[in-house]
C-alpha cells in the first residue's frame, strides 16, 4: 500500500470521540482502535445500566472489525 492509498475502514456511529488510534493488519488494513472505557462511559451517561451497555455496545459493533484498549492497572 503506497502513502498515496486511501482505504475507508468502518467505525462506530457517534464514537469518534473514543477513537484512539488504529493499527494495521499483516495486509496493510487499519483496524481502528477504540477506548472501551470512553465507549461504556457514554452509554452509562445516557442511562443505561451497565448490563443494557454492553447490550447496545454489541449491537453496534456486529460485524465491525476493531479492537478494543482496555484500562490498564498496574499494580
């Protein structure tokens, strides 16, 4: 893939603010990169319980290739 390429990758409606970044696949494919926390924060802020987040977070990532950046403690 030359810097010149352009692919358009798909992303998760109304999430951009928890894009993080993107790595990319022995082929050259981005696969986006998101904050799970950032995500589950927003769908907690609308209501929902944590159960009926993680619902709705399956529902809009079915069958969208990413890759989730979990908090990290160290202790």
């Amino acid at each position: 893939m030359s810097d010149s390429d352009h692919v358009e990758i798909p992303l998760i409606e109304g999430f951009n603010h928890a894009l993080l970044g993107c790595i990319y696949e022995d082929d050259g494919t981005p696969l986006p990169c998101y904050s799970s926390e950032v995500v589950m924060t927003a769908l907690r802020g609308k209501g929902m319980t944590e159960d009926e987040a993680m619902s709705e977070l399956l529902k809009l990532t079915e069958g969208v290739p990413l890759l989730w950046i979990h908090p990290l403690e160290i202790a």
